[in-house]
C-alpha cells in the first residue's frame, strides 16, 4: 500500500500538508510507495499537528520563511 497523501501529476507531491511538499526520490522510495509511508517524517508533523519538518508554515507559502538569530 503506498502513502494516500502522495499525489502524482505532472510530478508528485506530498498533500501532507498545506504547502503541498514535494518529496524527494529518496524519500518517494522509502516512505511514499510501501507500508513504511507512516514512518515519514512530513506526515507525522501533519497527524500530530506540528509545523512542517521542511520549515514551511501554511502562513509562509510564498513568502521568505527565516529565522534571524539576534
């Protein structure tokens, strides 16, 4: 059984959360295509209802998303 959140398309991409990620092919090989999707990373921060593990709020699509250290 492969992840339900993987959308395929023109490329695929995670629908996991609300910045629609795109995985990389490493991470399509491991998680996306078998049973082991419940082990990525992305969508555990999605069920448990943390921010995205790529650094990306739903708030920050297109726009710069930084952290300053002061």
């Amino acid at each position: 059984m492969s992840c339900p959140y993987y959308k395929a398309g023109y490329f695929g991409v995670c629908a996991a959360s609300a910045s629609m990620y795109v995985p990389s092919i490493d991470e399509m090989e491991r998680h996306c295509f078998n049973d082991d999707y419940r082990l990525c990373l992305n969508l555990s921060a999605y069920l448990f209802g943390q921010q995205s593990i790529h650094g990306i709020s739903p708030e920050g699509v297109g726009k710069e998303n930084r952290t300053l250290v002061g």
